[in-house]
C-alpha cells in the first residue's frame, strides 16, 4: 500500500508529540 | 487505566525516507562545501520535528537554500536520479517573501511527504526553495524530463495546492537546459 497523507491530516500532526 | 490504542504509540511512516538539505552561500568554499545534510526522517512526526526546529525560509540569509529530497538523490543536477529530469520552477516577486514564501515552501513539503500526486509522486526527486535579493523560487524537481503524463499531473496538483490562479502559468525546464543556457531565459518544456 501506497503511504499518502492528505493536507489535513498532516497539519493535524504538527504539534501531536509522538508517544514513541 | 484506559490504555491508548496502538496508533497513539505509533509514528506514522511516510513512503519515502527524506533528507533535508541546507546551502549556505559561502564565496571562500566550493558549492559542495557549502551544502550540508541537516537531518532525514521516515514518519510524519519526525518531519514535523524538524520542521518545527528549524528557521522558515523569509528568515534565512541571501544566497541560502533548503532542499528536500528523496533519500539517496543529493540535490544536484549531476545525480542519476536527477540528470535526466527537470524542475517545476515557481519565481517569486520580493513582496511575496513576506506574503507566500514560507506558506508556499511548507506546502511543497506536506506535498512531497504525503505523496500529493498519487502514482506520479514516483517521478518527484524533490524540492528546492532558494532565497535571492531579485526574488525567491521554489521547485519541485523530477526525474525525466521526457515523462510528460507525470509531470503535467504534478504540474497542476501542484498549482492547485497552492492555490495559484490561472494566469500566470508556471513552468517546467529540464536541468539540461537550465545548465546549458547562455542567457538569462531557460526553455519551457511543460507548463500549466
């Protein structure tokens, strides 16, 4: 599968800290 | 305890690994002196990481750039994913530095990273923004120049993320032709 990330998705991450 | 679920935990992978590449422009070095690797990431968090660490592009020097590509592609012409290839060349006025540049630049890399251009992403070497005193560009740069499908997909896609009106069109030259011209124009392949 093709790993594709749409606009918002991506804006909704920019401040997520990653729990790993 | 309510425990999160497991994409809580988990990064989300991107496609691609990416490296991001900074120029300075230092008179008493070589060109490749002064371009240096910053960082590469393979999720989408540790793209924001980094985005989020480093200087937008309206900060950055005269003579400076940022280049984002593909892991294992250098940002140069000479290499063999690009020689053959090209760039979606987009010139920006001075007034734009402070109006567009950065929210331009930061699109062009949800564009590249969240593989915006469906099956003609595979074509997308990377990106490039350089900051100039007669004016800023930004590119996305493809693997050949011949691959017309492709890059008119990502022409447009790319266009319409930006949300760039119809007039004027931007462009598409081969590195061919940027590195071989004598003048100040570059013959246009493609352009939408």
């Amino acid at each position: 599968d093709k790993k594709q990330y749409d606009r918002d998705f991506l804006l909704g991450c920019q401040f997520i800290t990653a729990s790993m | 305890p309510v425990l999160p679920s497991s994409d809580e935990y988990i990064k989300h992978p991107l496609q691609n690994k990416w490296a991001l590449w900074y120029f300075k422009n230092d008179k008493s070095k070589s060109w490749t002196e002064n371009l240096r690797l910053i960082s590469k990431f393979d999720t989408v968090e540790d793209f924001w990481a980094l985005y989020n660490h480093i200087q937008q592009p309206s900060k950055l020097g005269f003579g400076c750039d940022y280049c984002l590509f593909k892991d294992g592609i250098k940002p140069m012409w000479e290499d063999d994913r690009n020689k053959l290839g090209g760039r979606w060349l987009m010139t920006l006025n001075k007034q734009q530095r402070h109006n567009d540049l950065d929210r331009y630049w930061m699109e062009t890399l949800l564009c590249l990273v969240g593989e915006s251009f469906d099956e003609s992403s595979e074509d997308v070497c990377g990106a490039v923004v350089n900051v100039r005193p007669k004016g800023d560009k930004i590119a996305i740069w493809t693997s050949n120049c011949q691959n017309r499908d492709a890059i008119v997909t990502i022409g447009a896609g790319y266009k319409e993320r930006l949300c760039l009106p119809s007039k004027p069109l931007i462009s598409y030259q081969s590195h061919d032709d940027t590195s071989s011209k004598s003048g100040s124009t570059t013959k246009n392949m493609y352009s939408v």
